[in-house]
C-alpha cells in the first residue's frame, strides 16, 4: 500500500522530474525540425496531439506564460502554437526524454503506460467524431479533455510504476474495480488526483471541466465522460458487458440509434488503427471484423 495518501502528496511526487514524451514524438519533432521553412501549424499540431503527455506539456507551458492582459485560457493545441510561433515552440521544446528510456527497466509499467496512451488517443478520437456530428462549438476543446482525462494515471506508470503494477495486478487477479482498487491502494480514487493534477499545473479552467465528471449532464463534457468510457471498456476486446449501454447512451448523444452508434464507432477505431499500433499496443479493433 502506498505511502502517499493524498493528491496533493502524489502533485508533490510528480512535480520532482521533467514530464518524458514519447519517443515517436520526439522524432516528429526532429522531422518538423528538419524541414521547418515547409511545416505548416496543423501538421505540427497532429504531431502533438498523437501524445498526452505532449499535449499536457504544452497546455502547461502557455498556460504559465500567459500576461496579465490575457483574459482568456488557451484551451487548444492548434492555438497555443498560434501564440508561440513554430520555431519558439521547436527551440522550447528541443532536448526531451522519451517515455521508452524512463521505463526502460521496468518492461510492465512502460507497457502500462502505453496502453494509457493508446485508450487516451481512442478517447479523443470518438469525442472528436461526436462533436463533428453535434457542430460542437470548438471541436479541438473536447478532443483535448477525452485525451488528457487520465493523466494522472499516465503519470502513475511513469513515476510510480512498482506502484501502477501492483494496482494492475491486483485488480486483473482478484477481478476487483478500477476505482476499489484505487481506493485501497492511494487512498482515493484516481479521478480526484487527475482533477487536483489539472489544477495544480494549470490546466485551462474551460479543459478541467469538461474532465470532470461533475459536469457530465451537459453535452460537451458528457462527449468526453462516454469517449473515455468506451475506450476504457473496448480496450480490450468488444464483449465487455459495459458495451451495450455504452452504445445506447452514445447513441442518444448523437441521434442514433445503439446499433448505428456501434456501427460508426467501429468505423472509427478502423480508422484508428494504423496510427495506434505506434504505441506498441493492439489498437482496440484488433480481431474485430467491421
């Protein structure tokens, strides 16, 4: 059991290093950079936005140069690149430590971690489709919030991962709930530790609450409460007993029926597919025939 029994010890543990990225960004990064007279802002903002952990870094950062004649969060990539400029943001950014070298010694927390990564990037993509659907008024808000809703558990794997793999173990082994075995193992549950986490490295106010399940009654932040959801449940293999009412609540969402939710769903996932097998996990469509 650990020994840090309040968010705000775990804040304190994860402030103490530099957040790594992934080691696929950081040769992105290296490409753009390489060819920086032709990189055009959405082919940088893709680069980003393929990594929680890069999107967090980069919402932090603007967030903490924000002037005092700034009344408005930064709440997208795409615009927080606009405020930076691309060779600012590429001279910020230029020394960074892969996720794959931090974990290099420990084979089950980097798997873990990836497979955080990958849900989170399912998450954002269906929160991303819904909201195309919906006319959501600034797409690239709710995508974000799906991507970035389990940080905190990311940075579990990352700073604390013979803690991470003892919480897995324990719920795999004895087939207990994500949050009971939160609960006995940190003290709360892991929702709470993302929302103090947001806070505390000031993420923008308008991307905390659509995280928080709180707000979930209202359709922005209900997108990311059932993207996050979904991708929990289909992570590994679509017979999750979840599903179903997954589909029926997605589809009232976005006006269609549990069937044609699924359908698109899935089509999505496919879509996907190519492009999370980087992360070194099955996508979620893996065996499933659409």
């Amino acid at each position: 059991m650990s020994e840090l029994r309040t968010p705000q010890s775990w804040i304190s543990r994860f402030g103490q290093s530099e957040l790594p990225v992934l080691a696929q960004t950081i040769a992105a990064l290296d490409a753009v950079r390489q060819d920086i007279d032709n990189v055009s802002m959405p082919r940088l903002a893709d680069a980003v936005m393929h990594d929680p952990l890069m999107t967090f870094k980069v919402l932090r950062y603007i967030q903490q140069r924000r002037s005092r004649r700034q009344t408005g969060d930064v709440t997208t990539i795409s615009h927080s690149l606009m405020m930076l400029g691309i060779e600012p943001f590429m001279a910020h950014f230029a020394d960074q430590e892969p996720l794959e070298s931090r974990l290099a010694a420990n084979p089950m927390a980097l798997k873990g971690a990836r497979s955080v990564i990958s849900r989170a990037r399912h998450a954002a993509l269906y929160a991303r489709d819904w909201a195309v659907l919906r006319h959501d008024i600034e797409i690239d808000e709710v995508t974000t919030a799906a991507l970035l809703h389990d940080f905190a558990e990311l940075l579990l794997w990352c700073f604390a991962p013979t803690t991470a793999v003892e919480m897995e173990d324990t719920r795999r082994l004895f087939q207990k709930r994500s949050e009971a075995v939160q609960r006995e193992t940190l003290g709360f549950p892991m929702i709470a530790l993302q929302l103090e986490l947001a806070h505390a490295w000031q993420l923008p106010d308008l991307i905390c609450q659509l995280m928080d399940e709180r707000h979930a009654l209202t359709p922005r932040a209900l997108n990311v409460s059932l993207a996050v959801a979904l991708a929990r449940h289909s992570a590994h293999g679509w017979d999750d007993a979840a599903l179903p009412d997954d589909f029926a609540a997605i589809g009232r969402l976005i006006g269609l029926s549990p069937d044609g939710a699924r359908e698109r769903i899935l089509k999505i996932a496919a879509k996907a597919a190519p492009a999370c097998e980087a992360y070194g996990i099955p996508p979620a469509i893996t065996g499933l025939v659409v």
